[in-house]
C-alpha cells in the first residue's frame, strides 16, 4: 500500500509562521466541558439563527482558513494550542453582537504507524460538526463558518474551542495523541497568509484539479500561462517549500 501524503514540509512553514501567537498547554478539561465537547454523546444537528448569534466567524464573504494537515515526523508537532486575536481573560475577539469576523483553524496532527489520514476521519474532526451545543459549524472547502448562540457566548473563546478540536483528535482517532491547534480570529492580514500553505495541503493530497503533486516532489499543472492562474500563489508556496527542503 502507498503511504498517504506527508504535509511535514508545510507544518514546518507554518510553526515558522506562528510569532505573536499564545502558546498553551493541551487538556483544559474544565473548558472543553464548558463548551459542551463529550466525546461520547451522539451528533445532533445545530442550527442557530442571525437573530440569536453572538458572534460569527469565517462567514461567507469574510476570510476563512481551515484544514487538517498530518506528518509521521516523531517530535515535529509539539502538542500545543496557538492562539491568536483573543482579548484578555480568554473571552472571544472583540465584535460587535452578531458581527462576523475573519477565521483561520489548522490542525496539525502526528501520525500513529496505522492510521491512513485518507481512509479515516481525520480530515473533517476539527469542524467539530453537530458536536457543541449552540455552537453552529458549517465546513465548506477549506474553510469553517461558526455561529455561537448567546446562550454559549460565555463559555465560547477561540482559546476553548481550540482545547475542543484537540480533545477531538485525540478521543475520535485511534492512537493520535500530538496534535497542534492553530486558531485565529479578526487578523485578516495574518490569517491570509496561511492560505496558500493550507491550500498547498490540499494538492499534497491530490485535491486540486489544476496542480498535481509529482512522486518526484515537483508539481506540474494543467494551466499554460502562469500569469493569469489563479492558483499562482499557491504554486508559488509550493515551490518555495520544495526549494526549501533541498537547500537543508
């Protein structure tokens, strides 16, 4: 069997990009509690209202990143949660009521020996779909759109619903137990910067229809004229990343 895809060059990108961002330890418990996370009760649709929102994140039409990248590299993932655009005490980004804001969530995840990232769950566990009450997440290609409730507007923090992604990773995929949470909210400017390496995940796994990923580490393209790609910074991150690799 071919092993899946590696993002280890990517995650390492990112760690390089993570300046500014609290650095926590995993396993706050007490605020995966508060958000509603258990592992073993049963999905149930959530659906909350523009009305009853008190604070929306990565909303069409406003910036979202959001992806799952994996590596069998021991030791790269360093088993933390990174924040960044959270106001002091851990309380959501400053918005007004309802006001939706820009989103970045990246997971990056150390691969156990048996676990294909392809043929399992993976991909989809930090959405965290129908798993909190009153938190509404809608997962779009490469992105997540949130809705928080006011009735969850007190436990919700971009610090909590980290701990939730983590906790996720760990209870719903067998023997993962390092994983990185990188999560952002109302930086526009930093969190665009994360696309073309979450998008460049995406080719890694052969999700694109343009750029393909070569056995060789090259990529190729079905687009003739560079200049009017529109996947051009992605191409471009692509090749900085193998150009990196080479050079060490």
């Amino acid at each position: 069997m071919t092993p899946a895809p590696d993002h280890v060059d990517l995650i390492r990108r990112i760690q390089e990009m993570l300046g500014g961002f609290e650095a926590l330890a995993p396993g706050d418990a007490a605020a995966v509690a508060a958000l509603g996370y258990e592992p073993r009760r049963k999905p149930k649709a959530t659906v909350v209202l523009a009305g009853d929102t008190a604070l929306e994140l990565g909303a069409p039409g406003t910036t979202s990143v959001c992806r799952a990248l994996w590596t069998r590299a021991p030791g790269l993932v360093t088993d933390r949660v990174y924040v960044l655009g959270e106001v002091a005490g851990g309380g959501p980004v400053a918005a007004p009521a309802g006001a939706s804001t820009s989103f970045l969530l990246l997971a990056l995840v150390e691969l156990p020996a048996d676990l294909d990232p392809l043929e399992s769950a993976l991909p989809g566990v930090l959405h965290l779909t129908h798993r909190l009450p009153w938190v509404m997440t809608r997962a779009l290609p490469g992105r997540l759109w949130i809705r928080v409730h006011r009735r969850a507007s007190g436990a919700f923090s971009l610090r909590a619903f980290a701990q939730a992604v983590r906790a996720a990773h760990v209870a719903e995929l067998p023997g993962v137990a390092r994983v990185d949470v990188v999560i952002a909210a109302g930086d526009d400017a930093r969190i665009r910067a994360f696309e073309p390496l979450a998008a460049a995940a995406g080719v890694v796994v052969g999700e694109h229809r343009r750029l393909r990923w070569e056995a060789d580490g090259e990529i190729s393209c079905s687009d003739l004229d560079c200049r009017t790609c529109d996947e051009k910074p992605v191409c471009d991150t692509i090749r900085e990343v193998i150009a990196f690799r080479r050079r060490k």
